[in-house]
C-alpha cells in the first residue's frame, strides 16, 4: 500500500493525529535528514497545529510524509544498493 493511501486510511478511521507526527520526527531523525527535510518537517507539524484535526491538516500531514519518504532512503534499499554496484579496482 502506498504511504498516502495508508495515511489517509489511518486519518479516516480518526485515528489520533500525534503517533504519525512522532513517526515523522523518528523518520528524519533517523536518516540523517539534510537542512531541507528538517525545515519541511517543522512546516509539516507547524501548519498542522494551524489547521488541526480537519480533512486539510490531513492533507499536510500527508504531504509532509510524501516529501520525507521522497527524501529519505531506507536502509533496506542503501544496502541493495550498495550489493549491486560494480566493485571499484584500487592497485
């Protein structure tokens, strides 16, 4: 399932807010976010607080997400990467 389609199931459902924001938080966290990320996370959480528990705050929550995972490799997929690439010769 996509990460949207996901997120807009759990906002749906009127799941609480709170665990998908610390979950965004850890995300970056995590994956030594560059300077960018970490200001569009602080936009994220900030224009949620404005907007709060209503179909728009979802909206941003969801394109907050999007951006992070957009910009956030996993370890799963840094390691594959790293298996697949040709073997460097050193003398």
């Amino acid at each position: 399932m996509r990460l949207a389609a996901l997120w807009a199931r759990y906002l749906a459902l009127q799941h609480p807010t709170g665990p998908l924001i610390r979950t965004l938080v850890r995300a970056v966290v995590r994956e030594d976010a560059n300077f960018h990320t970490y200001q569009m996370l602080e936009a994220t959480v900030q224009q949620h607080r404005e907007w709060g528990d209503t179909e728009q705050g979802g909206h941003i929550l969801m394109a907050g997400a999007r951006y992070i995972a957009a910009h956030s490799p996993t370890q799963p997929r840094d390691a594959a990467n790293r298996r697949n690439r040709p073997a460097v010769a050193t003398r």
